[in-house]
C-alpha cells in the first residue's frame, strides 16, 4: 500500500481536528488493476495521473462532523 501526501504535507491519514460548526468530508477509495510505481509521498497530482489509467473501480463516502 502506498500513501500520497495529506493536507499536512506528510504521507498518511491524520483524522479531521476542524474547528467549530460543521464540515463535510469525502473519502475516496479506488480499486487499481496494477501497482502505480509511485514512491510513498507522492503529491495529490502525481498520485492522480499514477491512477487515472490503471482505475477499475471507485468507491466515495461523504459525511458530516460538528463540533
């Protein structure tokens, strides 16, 4: 499994931490028909064209935190 950077910069997955009201989050998994070949830590486009070609499926939840 390979991780893209977050939002922070950082490979990996930190959970949201918004400040007050409410905020919608989507989470999108997708189902790869080969490996990619990208390094941990590639950016959001580099990540996105890695996977453009190689997507034969696609899954998206979206939800709401308030706090």
């Amino acid at each position: 499994m390979k991780q893209a950077k977050n939002s922070s910069g950082k490979p990996g997955y930190f959970g949201p931490c918004p400040p007050s009201g409410t905020h919608r989050y989507r989470f999108t998994v997708y189902a790869l028909s080969e490996p990619t070949g990208l390094s941990d830590g590639a950016d959001l486009r580099e990540a996105l064209a890695a996977i453009d070609s190689k997507t034969i499926a696609r899954g998206r939840l979206t939800g709401r935190y308030s706090r």
